[in-house]
C-alpha cells in the first residue's frame, strides 16, 4: 500500500523526470532524419492534406496498373500505381478508411503474399498520411489441397510462435522475478522493429549492424525502465495491481512517443524477400533465417535458466523471493539483469517480426494480448510455460483460417485462452497454488 | 490565440454528453474496482455490448427503441456471466488479462466480415435513432444557456445524458450504503475473510460485474445516440484506460469522485488542445505540427494515469483512509 | 503411553479415538501437494463442548488441514461431517454458514471498513445483503439494528468499543486478532476454528486473548485452535491434538500428552528435557 510521506517519494520524481530526459535525448535526433528520409522516398504532404499511399513491388520489381479502391466516409476513390509501383490519393477528412487491390489488375501470376488480405483499414484520425502496403509474390489464389494448407498454415504458425516465445519469454521473466504484469512489453518490440528501420533503411547500416545495435539498445533500454521507474515503485512498495496499472500509462506514453517520433506509416525495414520454396510452403530467405535465430536464442535463454549460476539464481527468485533473498542472492540484481535480458530478447523479437511484417507504431501492441495469452496459458512466470503458450497460440492464429475468417485469427486464440482458464486456471504448465 | 473561445470550449466539456458517457463507464467501473476490487480492463466492451446491442435490435430486429435499450442490457448483463464465470474464482490480474482479451474479441466480432450484415462490419451502424430523436420533447429552437447555445436535439441529449448520470451515481450511494454495498467493499479489502463469514463472495462479484456493466452500457447507447452511428473502432482498449484515469482522477471509491473526475478529464483535456494548438498556430512550438499536438494528449493521458496511480492512487477527491489497492 | 480416564474420549485417548459427543468427524483427509503429501489424518474427532488445541511442528499440516475443513481448499480425498451434515466438497462460504467460522493465521481484519462494519459483517441473515433487497431500507433497517446491539455488546467485551467508529487499519496486531474473533462471533457459531490466534501478540494482550476463549467455551462454543505456544495449550484446553508430517500422531488430555513420547519426539525434538511448559513464553515462535 501506498505511503505518501516516503521519503523517497521526491528522489523517484526526480528519477522519473530524468527517465522522461533521456528519452527526449535518445529521440530528440529523430526529427531530422526522418524529415530526410520522406524527401526521398515520397513528396512530403502540406500540413492539412490527407493522403494515402503506398507502392507496389514484387520481388524488388515495382508493379504498374493496380487499381486501389479507397472507401470510407462518404468518400469513394480510386488510385492506379504508376511506373514506380507508387500510388496516392488525397482524401476530403480524417477518419478511417478500406483500402482495396482490384486483384483482377495484378500481372498475370503475381498475388498478394497474404490472400486473405486484399482490404486493408488506415485510421487517418490522428496522422495526415498513412501508407498502406500489399505485400505481392506468387500467385496464391489457386485453390491448394486441404492438406497442403494445413501444411503452410502450420509452417506460418512455428514461424509466429517463435516470435511470440521471445517476446512473451520477457513478460514471463519479469512477471516471475517481480510479479509486474508489464503491459508496457508490446512496445519493447516496437521499440526493437522501429529502431531497426532507423538504423537500417533510413541510415543504411549493414542489417546486421543495426541489428546489434538495436538488441544492446534494447537491452539498455529494459534496464533503464527498471532502473529509473520499476525499481524506485518497488522501494515506495506500490501493490502489483498499481504497477500494472502504471504500466499500463507507461506503454501509453510510449506508444505516443513512437508515433510521434516515428509518424504513423508502416514502415518497410528490408526489401530483400528472396523467395524460397519448400515442397507445398512458400516462404523467404528472411523467414527461414528469423527461424533460426528464434531457436538459437530460445535454447541460449533455456541454457541460461537451467545451467548458469545466474540462471538458477534467476528460477530461485521466481519461486520464493524473500527465501532467495536469505540465500544470499541479490534479488535486486537478479532483477536488474532478468529486465536487461528481457529487453533484449524482446527487442530482437521485434527485428525479427519488423523484417518478415512490416512495423509501425502499434505493431507491438497489437501483440501484447497475444503475448499475455501465451504467458497466462503457459502458466504465469515460467519461461518454459511462456514457450509452449506461444506455440500453441501461433498455431492457433495460423491454424484458425483454415476454419474460420481470418480476420478473426486473434479472436481465436484469445477465446482458446478463456477456455483454458476455464479448465485449468493454473495453464497448461503452471502448478496450482497452495492456499493459506 | 483566442483565450476565450479556448476557455469557451473547455467549460463546454463540463456539461458535454460525450462527459456524461464517460462518468457513466466510470461510475460502473468505480462499482467492479472502487467497491469490490474488481480489475476489470474491458469497461469499453461493456458500453459496446450496450451499443451494439440497442441498434442491431432496432435495425435488425425492428424492435421498439425501449426494448432496444432493454436487450442492450441484458446482451450487457450476459456478456459480464460469460465474462465472470470463468475468471472471478482465479487471482485478481487474471481477470484483468481476460477482460481486456474478451473487450478485444467483441471488437474483432463486431468488425468480421462474416458479421457484417448484421453489425455492419469495420463500417459499423447507422439510422437506428430515428425513434429517439422523435421522443424529444423539446421544441425546434436554439436555446442559450450561459456563454453557450444549444440545438433543440442536443440539449435533449445532455439533459437525458446527464438525468442517467444521476440515476446511477444514487443508486450506488443507496447500494453502498446497504450492507449489500458492506459486503462488496469487505470483498475488496479480503474476499477469504468475507467468505469465512459465509458470504456467497462469488455472487457479489457477479452482481458486481453485472451491475457496473449496466451502467457503461447505458453509457455506451448515449454515446452512439449522440454520434448517430456506432463502430467497432470506437471501442479499443484506450477507450477503457481513459475510463480508468476518469475513475482515479476523482477517486475510485466515491460517489461523486467519477462525476467530478470526468468532467475534471475533459475539461483538461479540452485546454491542452486549446493552449497546445493556439501555441502551434502562433509559431512558439516550432518542433510540433498540428496533428502530433492530437498525439501529446493522449501521451499526457498516459503520464496522468501513471502518476495518479504513484502518487495519489485515492485520487484528487477520495479519502486517504479509504484508498485503493490491494497487493 | 500414559492413558488415564477422561470425560471427553470413549475409552482411553489414543489417535483417533472415538468422542462420547463429537461435533466434527473426520475420516481418511488426505491433500498432496505435487508429490508431497502435506495432510493425511486417517480419523480425528473433535469433542463438543470443548476446547481442543491442534498442534504441532512447523509443516505438520495442522493450518492445510484447517483450510480443508473449512472448505477453504479441497482435499485429494476424504469426508467430514460437521454436528451431522455430510461437509466434504461444500464451499467455504456454506461451511460458515452451518455455523462452522473460522479465523486466519494472518488476521484478515477488513483495513478500509471501520470496526464495526467490520462486526456487522460477520452477521448471518441480514436481508439487506441481498441485492434487490438492499435498495430498501425498512426492509433491512431493523435486523441492522439488532446486529449493532450485538455488535457493540461483543466490542465492549473485547474491550474495542473505543476504536467502534476507527478504520480495523488503525489497530494494533493484537487489536485486529481480537476483532477477527469478535466477527467470528456475530453469527453465533457452534464451533470457532482459530487459526494460530496467539501468533504475533504482544504479551500483555495474550491473557486477555486466553480468557476470550475460556468464555466461548463458558457460552457452550466449542473451539478448536492452532498453536505452536505450549504454555497456552496447557492452561486453557481440555484436549489436544498432535499432528506431525501430516498426521495424527497423539491425542489425549493436555498433561498426558505433554508426557507421551512421540509428542516429544516428533514436535520438541531439542527440548525434551525442558519443562513443556516452559518451552516457549508468549507468543514466540517454535523456531527448530
């Protein structure tokens, strides 16, 4: 409970405000470059002008003569993409809008990467441009045999279950060491997908470098979140249930950090798709490579739990903080160093889904509920249980469009999520709790 | 900068029905979290499921609009069972995680295409006030009230929104006040304990859902009344955490604290617009546009809600002694 | 095992033996936690009337066993009647209800109600609980008046009608004990389950806690309570109860089961040539 004449109620003012500096350090340089950035790859759009746009391109190859169908308001308009895959259109007022390829327009062959997806939604109520991107490849339009979609769909499920494993890892961390839920953690992968268009498409490091740069800045970044608000709340002694909510403002302040920094448009961190074909799955050089890396790091993170000392000491924590704390650990460096790993394992899960995805500033909110979803169904606070929910929800989301409408594919594993906690409150992995 | 007009407009927001919706979700979620302790983050589906549920029964069911708003809450009341049962029994953050999961899924149901002959899809509903507007008892005309001067049809909605705002916030100052109202709180403070003195805890928290569900719904059908259409984006999970700062603000365990909160929020709200766009426009914020000054608000909402939640988590008005927050 | 005539047992006290009037019978409890087994009493009864002190080492299962009872946790198997009435897989609430209230080991005294919101709480068949109900007044008035009386009447015994109009989170750790016991008393039970009700008091509200429970029994209450502190045991209960690993290991009346062998070894392992009595002096913990 909270007590108001703390002491060390001024030192976290000040500590919170310097936390409010640093960000307007970090982000201050943005502006500038961002600027230059829409120099050069569109006509910047005068202050009250609304536009949407985009450009179609198919294997590094823009596409010409796609007719756009916007909708929305009142307004009804169509743009075609010119020579250079662009296309436009100015629309009367704020608002939200459908956006929609007129397949039959594509060149013979050539589909959109997502089927499913020929309408897409811009919310034009707080931004004046948005871009909206058809991803283009083959030609899935052919109907497969149900076996071979399952295939492909289960493929695209171990492929977006291993995204949210490193993402949700972090959330389960965190939750276990301190018992914060962190609903601040979506935009940890914002943070990770945005930084690397940044360093990467706008100032034109190698991917790799920008990459590293990227994890050690995310890393930098999770402990300077507990280093300048969780740890002073943790002294104050704030119940759990207000730092959820705290976090809950935090990843609000964020999120708006991020658009204004970063503007309101998709952004494209690599252009290179370079397709591959798997017997019936046809996936990219990216995709399979991001796999890999997701393994690599999800076997060093089990390493790290279950052989290291720190990793044990880590577990120890989890299970009874103040019986490891007379253990003689340092629960408040545990702590420290589970909010560094945390950030970054989140931050490369955000590289990792910008590259194959595309990112903007809501993209790692988007996710948040489906990272919850895999660490409540996983079982709260164990790293192996966050795992195995974030499989299992990946090939629920992939899995569900073979059943139902895709735009219903998180609506799905949520739901899977209610049903588990109503069967087995404690998830699939979790111990049930001893009373009294 | 035009100080009056900006002055003009914050004071408007005082009295504005889109305040008078907020104080209602926010009276309902001071019932599940002030009273009883309940985290719920789906109060917006809550005012959704009101919403949806009065203009798919006029449109598609041609029902009259009393029943309208009569399915509307009891779609509401049967969402907060479907919501309830399986979570009020599991620890506090558990039902905080399926709320807001269960607000997002009616979102996506609403939005599906599959749905959409009746909901209308991503493009939501429309035409379904006809009935309201024509109970209207107030003749055609302007009429002045202070510095402002309303339409006929929009001081129909402020009085009815505002009369709704009254009914709720007495009934629970009479229900808090009762020993049903005892049990609640003492739910709040340690639900074994209550249940060792053989309360049905479990019933109280379901009535309690219910209950402060009803009120967003009524809330909710306010709110696409006044706008006239009803859509999924309208609902999304920052819509509740505004609910939540409006709760905080005044004080989450007190009659008048939501109402006072509310209009305190919108009032603020409504001159940082004002000063930050005026600011803008005369040139001093030359690091700003337009559009980003719409952005800082909502990131000043988050900064709000954090430091309310640290620093004053009974709000501006609550008593101290009767403060929120258990673990 | 030095078994001498008592008034309470059928025949000489042993583990489970039988009670010329027991209130509560258990039989065959068993509650594993992953693989341990945390509570497993093959027969236990508990006399009526009476005072009966449940104790035993740290981990003996004595406040798991308590839990289950009380339907407060649900046990791997086992049933248990209470003055009757079959209770296994009855919920807490209903438990209390059939008259059966407990008390918690950390006192769950209401912080943010006054206390005697706090008392009234703990009164049965108060209409105005209910919903609809609640909404109007003459409708409960009444009963709320009479639940005040006796509020205050037990407030004045237990010495807190000072604090009657203070938040409970502005009493004392002894003070909040007291006020746990004066709620369990608003409905009248049949049996008060104290859980550890010495456990944290300053000494000098420990005798007046002592007498509290003496003159439940006086008022025809049985009790039935969890203590570590010897010393209590042995002055104010009529039977004690020893579990260890989860199991009855002896009962009897007090001063023959401070004498038995397996209470010594299996509860005050070090101390066992010490005077039981002796062992433990207000309210400090069994810290072997």
């Amino acid at each position: 409970m909270n007590r108001l004449m703390n002491p060390s109620r001024t030192r976290a003012t000040v500590v919170f405000s310097a936390l409010m500096m640093m960000f307007a350090v970090l982000f201050s340089s943005l502006p500038a470059t961002t600027a230059n950035a829409a120099d050069a790859t569109a006509t910047p759009a005068p202050i009250g002008q609304l536009l949407i746009k985009g450009t179609l391109k198919n294997n590094n190859e823009p596409v010409a003569g796609v007719e756009m169908h916007i909708t929305g308001d009142a307004f009804d308009g169509k743009a075609t993409s010119g020579e250079d895959g662009k296309w436009q259109i100015e629309v009367p007022k704020k608002g939200t809008y459908k956006v929609e390829i007129n397949l039959e327009t594509l060149p013979e062959g050539v589909g959109l990467r997502d089927a499913d997806k020929s309408v897409r939604e811009v919310d034009l109520n707080i931004t004046s441009t948005a871009a909206v991107l058809f991803p283009l490849g083959k030609d899935m339009r052919v109907v497969q045999p149900f076996g071979e979609q399952v295939v492909i769909r289960a493929f695209a499920g171990l492929n977006l279950g291993l995204l949210l494993a490193l993402a949700a890892i972090g959330i389960s961390l965190i939750f276990g060491t301190t018992g914060l839920n962190n609903f601040a953690h979506g935009e940890m992968v914002t943070f990770g997908a945005l930084l690397t268009w940044l360093l990467h498409a706008q100032l034109g490091l190698d991917l790799i470098v920008a990459a590293v740069i990227t994890i050690a800045l995310s890393a930098g970044f999770g402990w300077l979140q507990d280093a300048s608000l969780w740890k002073p709340l943790r002294k104050r002694r704030l119940g759990l249930n207000q730092m959820m909510i705290v976090s809950i403002g935090f990843s609000i302040v964020l999120r708006y950090l991020m658009l204004i920094f970063f503007e309101g448009d998709t952004k494209v961190l690599s252009g290179e798709f370079s397709p591959v074909e798997i017997g019936p799955i046809d996936t990219t050089v990216t995709s399979l490579i991001s796999m890999g890396i997701s393994v690599v790091a999800l076997a060093a993170v089990a390493y790290f739990l279950t052989r290291t000392r720190l990793g044990k000491a880590a577990r120890a924590v989890s299970d009874n903080a103040s019986l490891a704390a007379a253990t003689g650990i340092d629960v408040e460096r545990i702590i420290r160093i589970i909010w560094v790993v945390a950030g970054a394992l989140t931050g490369l899960a955000g590289i990792l889904y910008g590259l194959q995805f595309q990112a903007n500033w809501l993209t790692g909110f988007a996710i948040l509920l489906l990272l919850f979803a895999s660490v409540t169904l996983g079982g709260l606070g164990t790293a192996l249980g966050a795992t195995v929910g974030a499989m299992i929800i990946g090939f629920v989301v992939e899995m569900s469009s073979l059943f139902m409408p895709t735009d219903l594919k998180y609506a799905a594993s949520l739901i899977i999520l209610i049903v588990v906690l109503l069967v087995r409150p404690q998830g699939v992995l979790g111990k049930k709790q001893r009373i009294g | 900068m035009d100080w009056l007009s900006i002055f003009n407009l914050a004071l408007g927001e005082l009295i504005s029905p889109i305040t008078a919706v907020f104080v209602m979700c926010a009276i309902g979620l001071s019932v599940h979290f002030g009273y009883t302790g309940l985290l719920n983050f789906g109060q917006a589906a809550f005012a959704a499921v009101g919403a949806y549920g009065m203009a798919i029964s006029i449109l598609t069911f041609k029902v009259p609009l009393l029943g309208a708003v009569a399915i509307g809450l009891v779609a509401s009341a049967v969402f907060a069972l479907i919501l309830g049962i399986p979570t009020l029994r599991l620890r506090a953050d558990y039902l905080a995680i399926v709320t807001i999961a269960t607000s997002e899924v009616f979102r996506y149901l609403m939005t599906t295409i599959g749905f959409a002959p009746v909901t209308g899809g991503s493009n939501g509903l429309s035409q379904f006030g006809a009935e309201f507007w024509a109970m209207n008892p107030i003749p055609v005309g302007e009429y002045a009230l202070g510095p402002f001067s309303y339409r006929h049809d929009q001081l129909f909605i402020i009085i009815l929104a505002w009369l709704l705002v009254a009914v709720c916030a007495v009934l629970v100052w009479l229900l808090m006040r009762s020993p049903w109202g005892r049990v609640l709180k003492g739910i709040r403070e340690d639900e074994d304990a209550v249940r060792s003195l053989g309360k049905n805890v479990f019933a109280y928290k379901i009535q309690a859902l219910i209950l402060g569900g009803l009120f967003a719904s009524l809330g909710g059908m306010v709110f696409v009344l006044n706008l006239s259409n009803v859509q999924p984006q309208s609902w999304g999970t920052t819509i509740t955490f505004m609910i939540w700062t409006v709760l905080l603000l005044g004080g989450a365990a007190t009659v008048l604290g939501p109402i006072v909160g509310g209009m305190v929020f919108f009032v603020l709200l409504s001159l940082t617009q004002g000063i930050m766009s005026g600011l803008v426009d005369a040139g001093l914020l030359p690091f700003l546009t337009a559009p980003q000054v719409g952005q800082i608000r909502f990131l000043l909402i988050g900064l709000a809600l954090m430091l309310l939640v640290i620093f004053r988590p009974q709000g501006i008005f609550g008593n101290k002694k009767e403060l929120q927050f258990n673990g | 095992m030095a078994n001498t005539e008592n008034q309470i047992s059928v025949g000489p006290a042993a583990p489970g033996c039988k009670k010329v009037d027991p209130i509560l019978i258990a039989s065959g409890v068993r509650r594993q936690f992953g693989g341990l087994t945390a509570v497993d009493v093959a027969h236990v009864e508990i006399p009526r009337g009476k005072i009966t002190a449940l104790i035993g080492p740290n981990g003996a299962g004595k406040t798991t066993f308590f839990n289950l009872l009380t339907g407060f946790d649900k046990p791997n198997e086992g049933s248990w009647t209470f003055d009757g009435k079959e209770l296994a897989g009855v919920s807490s609430y209903k438990v209390a209800r059939l008259g059966m209230i407990r008390t918690f080991q950390l006192t769950k005294a209401l912080s943010l109600l006054t206390v005697i919101e706090n008392m009234r709480l703990g009164a049965q068949e108060q209409p105005g609980e209910s919903f609809l109900r609640a909404f109007i007044r003459p409708l409960w008035s009444r009963r709320e008046a009479q639940i005040t009386e006796t509020a205050d009447e037990l407030l004045k015994r237990f010495k807190l009608d000072a604090k009657r109009e203070d938040y409970a989170a502005a009493l004392s750790g002894g003070q909040r004990k007291l006020l746990e016991m004066a709620r369990a008393l608003m409905s009248n039970p049949k049996l008060v389950m104290l859980d550890e009700p010495m456990a944290g008091v300053n000494p000098a509200l420990t005798q007046s806690l002592l007498d509290h429970i003496k003159q439940l029994k006086t008022n025809g209450t049985s009790v039935l309570f969890v203590e570590h502190d010897m010393h209590m045991v042995r002055h104010i209960s009529d039977w004690v109860i020893v579990m260890a690993e989860g199991k009855v290991v002896a009962e009897g009346p007090p001063a023959d089961v401070m004498k038995d062998q397996a209470v010594i070894d299996a509860y005050l392992g070090a101390h066992a040539n010490t005077d039981l009595g002796d062992v433990e002096i207000g309210g400090q913990k069994e810290t072997n």
